[in-house]
C-alpha cells in the first residue's frame, strides 16, 4: 500500500479534481475561483460537487479568457475556507486523479496553507504525465487528448466538466495500459514514474502585525526601496507570502496599477495600515 505521511488511501476510492483559478501562480498570490469534484468507488460515482469560489482578489484577464468566469460571477460565491469542510470529506481516504496534477495540488496546498490546515497527504495519479509517456498526441491539453479518444468535454474549461472528462480520459489510458477497466492506483503509480504530491514551500516568518494584515486582507501603505535603489510609496492589499531563492516576497493587489505586485520583503522600509 503506498503511504505519505502515514495517509493510506484506499485503492477503490478514487477523486477527480479540477480547479479553475485566478492565474497560474498558486505561492505568488493566485488563488482557486472554482471546484469540481468527482468521487468515484468501485468505478462508480459516489459523489460530485461543484462550485464557484470567491476568490479574494481579481481574476486576471488571461485567466478570465480561459475559463470564461467574471469578477462579478465569483463576487457573490462562497469563499475556499467555507468550502473546505466539504472538500476534505469528499477527498477522505482518496487516491486523486487530476491532469497535470501538481498543478491543482499546489493550489489545494496553498489554499490550505492559507488555513493554517496541512495537506492531507492524498497521493495522485496525473493523466498528462502517462500521457506524455506512453503517446504522441499532438498536444497534451485536456481538450486536446479527450477529443482525440473521442471523449470531449461538454464544457472545456469550467471544473466539474473537465473533471469529468479527467475521469474518462484516465479509464481510457489504463485500458489501453494494462488491459484492465480495474483502476488500481499501487498499479498506475509505477506507470507514471510514482505518487505526485504538491510541492513543498518552506514556511515563512513575518512580523506579527504584517501577518495579521495578510490574513484580514488588510489595505497597507508601503514604503519601497526598489532594486535601482529608488523610494517608492504603494497603495496595496496584501494577499500572500512566499520565499525563494533566500529572499521572502510579499505579493499584494496594487490600487494604483490595478493588478498584483510583487515585492521583496526586505526592501519595505516601512508600511501602515491605510
């Protein structure tokens, strides 16, 4: 049985996921804007659910133009955290399958983090990586390999249809893989180069008042030595933290850009509540 951190899935419990999202960047302040999944066991449905999620910041354009939802379609949705008891049930004791799943488990992860909740430890199977390793479609998109096995999404691009599709495409390759309609995730894992997980973020420390300003979304006027060493003052909300590379950065909506900003921690000098 494989196991992380003591998690122990059972192998006929199976979850497909997908998360529509503000952008692509789940520790630079991106965040999920809509759920879809669907727990599958014994190869039948045991549960769907889906949902827009209000995500606590815009949604960017090229983001926007994938998934076709709105900042005012998201506005009046439940946020992650009032979602969140449902998703951990339906994901309890589950293998997940996504495709391209380090993806949509680093924004659980990250939401999660958000929380103050830890990743679960949920192993996952990931349809593009036995993709890429055992075919030659001309592209590796979602869309693009259900359509080839005749399988298209009815809605490309919103959650619960491509986690359907997701579904359809995994019982596809393992047919073909193994001769099998029994998905045995022990079985897939080694297909697939093993279990994915998302990623580990090391944990990063702030002053208390920043972090609490952090949490609460709290508007902040920054002080800012930029890298040419020029003072700048910023009209910000600060939605997230992450560090790489030795140096911490506070990503954050800027109200005079419209749009998010990334600054390094040690370069504000000085900042207050707005």
């Amino acid at each position: 049985m494989t196991e992380y951190g003591g998690f122990r899935p059972e192998p006929a419990v199976l979850v497909y996921l997908d998360f529509e999202t503000t952008g692509l960047d789940p520790f630079g302040g991106d965040r999920i804007c809509e759920v879809g999944l669907v727990r599958v066991r014994n190869r039948q449905v045991e549960a769907e659910f889906s949902s827009l999620v209000n995500p606590g910041r815009p949604i960017s354009p090229g983001a926007a133009a994938v998934n076709g939802l709105t900042d005012r379609m998201l506005a009046g949705a439940p946020s992650f955290g009032e979602l969140l008891p449902r998703l951990l049930e339906l994901i309890a004791g589950a293998t997940l399958v996504a495709h391209n799943a380090p993806f949509d488990l680093n924004f659980l992860a990250a939401e999660l983090s958000r929380l103050g909740v830890p990743y679960p430890g949920n192993p996952a199977l990931d349809t593009l990586k036995l993709a890429r390793r055992y075919y030659r479609f001309g592209s590796n998109s979602l869309r693009a390999i259900a359509q080839e096995l005749c399988l298209g999404p009815a809605h490309p691009h919103r959650a619960l249809s491509d986690a359907y599709t997701t579904k359809a495409v995994l019982e596809r390759l393992v047919f073909d893989l193994t001769g099998s309609a029994e998905i045995d995730p022990n079985r897939i894992f080694p297909l697939q180069g093993g279990p994915v997980y998302p990623e580990m973020r090391p944990v990063v420390r702030m002053p208390s008042d920043l972090e609490e300003a952090v949490r609460l979304r709290r508007p902040l006027v920054v002080h800012y030595i930029d890298g040419r060493g020029t003072p700048t003052s910023w009209l910000i909300e600060p939605l997230d933290v992450f560090a790489q590379g030795g140096a911490v950065y506070l990503v954050a909506f800027c109200y005079l850009r419209g749009e998010s900003r990334t600054f390094r921690l040690d370069r504000i000098v000085s900042y207050q509540p707005a």
